[in-house]
C-alpha cells in the first residue's frame, strides 16, 4: 500500500502578489521551488537603509524598520533545510497590515485541501500576544478536526518572558497537535534592496557657486562637484584676433575650466550649448543664469579658485544610486556593509524542513531533533541548560517549547522534540503524533476499496492482511517497539470481536488498530560505581 505525504506544510502569510490578478488570494497553491513562488507570488519586500559615513568611511548601516513581512524569506530557509513540495495561502500583500481575520481566512481555506500535513503561519508572530494566541489555538483546533495535521509555533523572538506569554495565551485544549520553538534564528540570509532603497547621509557636497561674470543678473552659474582640495578654478580669456568668433570651453585635468571667448564677447547661453555637447566634463557643471542680453564681457586671465560656502562642506542625504557613478570607492563600500547585514527569522519555516527532511532520510518515527541548521548563523538567545529545562518541562501547565541551541563544534541544533502537550505521556513526543497520523490517514484511504464491498468473512480478512502487512512493514523499519510483531502491534476486525450483529446490519465495518510507537530517548542516564581492588 501507498503511504501518504507526512510533510507538506502549508505556508500562511503576506505576499508581494497573489497572481497576475489576485485570483490566488486565500487559496493554497501548490508549489515545489522557490522559482515557482516567485512566478506566482513575487519575492520580499524592499528594505529601506539608513547609512551614515563620515569622511568618506561608513559608520553605521541600519534598516529603517523591522522587517514585517517575511514569508518569500521563511520559504528561502525551509528549502535551505531540506523542505520539498508545499502549499502557499497568501492572505494580503505588502501594502495591507497584518490582521488576525485574513490569517484566519487563510486557515479556514485549508479545510478544502487534503495534502497539507504541516501548517506554518509565517508573520502571525507580529500580531500582539493576544491575536497570535487565538490564531494558535484555531490552528490546533483546526489540525484536532481532520487529525492528519501537526501545527509548529513560533514561541517567542529571544525573551524568556515572551514563552511566558505564549503559554498563557495557547490555551489546554488539542496541544498534541502542535509544537512551539524559541528563539528566533540570526541567519545566514541578506536584505532584499535595491539602490534607491537606500539613504546615505553624511556626504560632503562641495559644489560652490562661483558668481555670475557679466552685468546686471545675466551670466555663468559654474559648479564642482568633487573635493574642496581639489581647488577647482576657472580661466575666461578673449582672443586676440578681433576676427576670431569661436566659442571654447575646456575642462582640463589640472581642475581648470578655461572658456574662451570672441574679442566682442559671448552669450551666457552659447557658451552652456558649447558645454552641453562636451563628453567629458570632469567634474565641472554649469547652467545659463541669464534672463536678458547675459553677455560675457568680463576676463579672468589668470585662473580663479571658485570659492567655497563654507570651510566645512555641508551634509547632505542622497540615494546610494546617486554615487555609483562619482563615488564608487564608497558606493562599493556601503553595498559591501549592507550585504554583509542577515535576517533575523522565525525558526518555524525552517523547522518545517527539517520534518521534510528527516522523515524523507529516516522515517517520520525519527525525531526531529538533534540536527543542525542551514543557513543558519545561531539563535538570537543563548540559551541555558537551566533555561533549557523550564522550557522542556513546565511546571504550570506541561506546555513544553522546544529549544534551538548553539553548542561548540556542531553549530545550531535543534535540542527539543516534544508536542505542547509534554504533560502527556501518550502525546509527549512529536515523532509519536506524527506516526499516528501516518498510521491513521495512510489506513483510511488504503481501506476504502472496502466500502460498499459484503460486509463478511472474506471482506474483514483483506482488510486485515492489508493493515497487518503495512504495520508489520513499519516493525522491520523500526517504527514500532517490540521484539515480535504482536508486541508491536494488533489488528481486529470480526464478528464478536469489534462488531455485533446489529453493527453488521448498520452497514458498519468496525477495525481496531493498536501500535506500539517507539519513543525517543530523551534522557542518557550513565550510571558509575567505584568498584574495589581485588587483587
């Protein structure tokens, strides 16, 4: 028989677009790569920068806001883990606020989907504490319904106090359904941003004015753009032949605009059109201030520094875009320190494919737990073993959180594998519940070749021989405990056993199925004893 997918998960959150016309919005798209994601609801959002330099060098590179929408960022993080094929419910894009009703749309559209094993609701954890414990709780409800699905949490970003307040908030009810992990994950992930995304402030910007060369209000404006140490000059000369009518204008590499003009003198705007069609300006800039006659009658045959508002430059905010072409030694500078900034996510999508993961390589009896992280720089708290306990075991109310640790030589592992429910001994472990869920919905669907089939002898025994060679399958796997197959497990279906003869003449076929689960060994306990000298 078919098993049944143990570890699709299906995403709910904020996308860039819900399709080319929104006609995917609160409905679960199947999808099986990052490039499908994109194809169908875009890629994040773009952060915006603030960047402060001082004399050229970067001091400080910070993004204007937390990030809030970060599902195309989880998705990247759950395939870096192992994640495969899943389900996207976009529920608003990048211009709505996040809302607790359009999660709980996007949760209900699930209810006509069969696949989905894992649910994972991406920016819910930005709502406050009380919407994002409701919106758990109707999640466990909802996996507690259709019992084929398991729900992973976010339990709090890198504040103890913050479980704290995820437990209070959770509720009791269906907590086998679900499990919660802290903290949040520094990883190894960039900003999305473009150029125009980003302002630098802190740049020096010596353009000066140099004062206009002719009567009245008509002449040159000539700027610099550039170091004051340059010590830019401008040289304006008349030919010494009274014929000569030529206009020159010529920037040269000494930091020298040298114009030359006819004996009888020049327009403002003329020398601008010999300007504007110059390639190479090196630096220089220059506008036609000029409302009348604007002629240029003055000289200055020995050149001129252009003088300078101020000895200190002003500061001015630019868009990184303006400098790549006049300052590239920094503009290469910041985008080198921006680059070099990581995401802080949730750690639920890459939790998600870790499940996909080990239940592929293992088996979905494997717990998920005691592997390393993709991606991954560590968690954004360095937890404790003392604070490792009281989140294993919680003495209120059981509500266990599975913590995400960083240990020397190993990296980040995830050092937890226990259900909300860590009061339960039946319901403890997730291995556990997600076995049964295997167990269970690859059953039904396996069995119902029996409905409408004679409810007799030869009936009840196929059904039998298909779920005792499926679990005995899953005993050589080692899925199940025991060191024979009726140690492992039993299945009953028959007349006297699971069903009367009044079951029989309401049509019912009633099989019971019992399983063994191994459980994982949580705890090593070595024991030592000094023995004495015998000899």
């Amino acid at each position: 028989m078919a098993e049944v997918s143990t570890a699709i998960p299906a995403f709910i959150g904020y996308t860039a677009r819900a399709g080319a016309n929104n006609e995917l919005k609160e409905k679960a798209v199947r999808i099986s790569s990052l490039l499908a994601y994109q194809r169908h609801f875009g890629e994040a959002p773009l952060t915006h920068f603030d960047v402060k330099v001082n004399n050229q060098n970067v001091v400080e590179v910070n993004p204007k806001k937390t990030v809030d929408y970060f599902m195309y960022d989880c998705l990247r993080l759950y395939f870096a883990n192992g994640g495969g094929d899943c389900y996207i419910v976009s529920v608003g894009n990048h211009q709505e606020k996040i809302r607790k009703i359009a999660i709980e749309k996007g949760i209900d559209a699930l209810e006509k989907e069969d696949e989905p094993t894992l649910i994972v609701m991406t920016e819910s954890a930005n709502l406050s504490t009380e919407d994002y414990g409701a919106l758990c709780q109707k999640v466990l409800m909802h996996c507690a319904t259709l019992k084929d699905r398991f729900a992973i949490f976010d339990a709090g970003e890198n504040d103890i106090d913050q479980v704290k307040t995820f437990r209070e908030k959770i509720g009791t009810n269906n907590l086998k359904y679900g499990a919660a992990y802290f903290p949040y994950l520094t990883t190894n992930l960039g900003y999305h941003y473009s150029d125009d995304s980003v302002e630098v402030t802190g740049i020096s910007d010596p353009r000066m004015q140099i004062g206009r060369y002719s009567s009245g209000d008509n002449g040159l404006l000539v700027t610099y753009t550039g170091n004051q140490s340059d010590a830019p000059k401008i040289k304006i000369s008349k030919h010494t032949d009274a014929e000569e009518k030529s206009i020159s204008v010529v920037p040269n590499n000494s930091f020298v605009l040298e114009i030359t003009i006819p004996k009888t003198g020049a327009s403002a705007k003329d020398i601008v059109a010999i300007w504007n069609g110059l390639s190479d300006k090196k630096q220089f800039n220059m506008e036609n201030q000029g409302t009348g006659a604007d002629l240029i009658a003055q000289e200055i045959t020995s050149p001129q520094a252009l003088t300078y508002a101020s000895d200190t430059p002003s500061a001015t905010r630019e868009k990184l875009s303006k400098l790549k072409s006049n300052k590239t030694a920094l503009y290469n500078q910041i985008r080198a320190k921006i680059d070099n900034e990581r995401l802080t996510l949730p750690p639920s999508a890459a939790i998600a494919g870790v499940y996909a993961r080990i239940d592929r390589e293992r088996g979905v009896w494997k717990s998920p737990a005691n592997v390393s992280l993709v991606d991954v720089i560590g968690p954004t708290l360095k937890i404790t073993d003392q604070q490792q306990e009281d989140l294993n075991v919680d003495a209120t109310a059981g509500k266990s959180i599975n913590a995400i640790r960083s240990f020397t030589g190993k990296g980040t592992i995830v050092w937890g594998a226990r259900t909300l429910a860590g009061n339960d001994n039946e319901w403890r472990y997730i291995s556990v519940r997600r076995l049964f869920n295997l167990i269970e919905e690859s059953l039904q669907k396996s069995t119902a070749f029996a409905v409408f089939e004679p409810n007799n002898a030869m009936t009840w025994l196929k059904v039998r021989t298909l779920a005792q060679s499926y679990l005995d399958d899953l005993w050589r796997k080692g899925a199940l405990a025991g060191a024979t197959p009726e140690e492992a497990y039993f299945v009953k279906a028959d007349r006297g056993q699971t069903m009367t003869e009044q079951d029989i003449l309401e049509g019912k076929l009633i099989v019971e199925i019992g399983v063994a689960a191994v459980r994982p060994a949580e705890f090593i306990v070595l024991r030592f004893a000094h023995k004495l000298q015998q000899a």
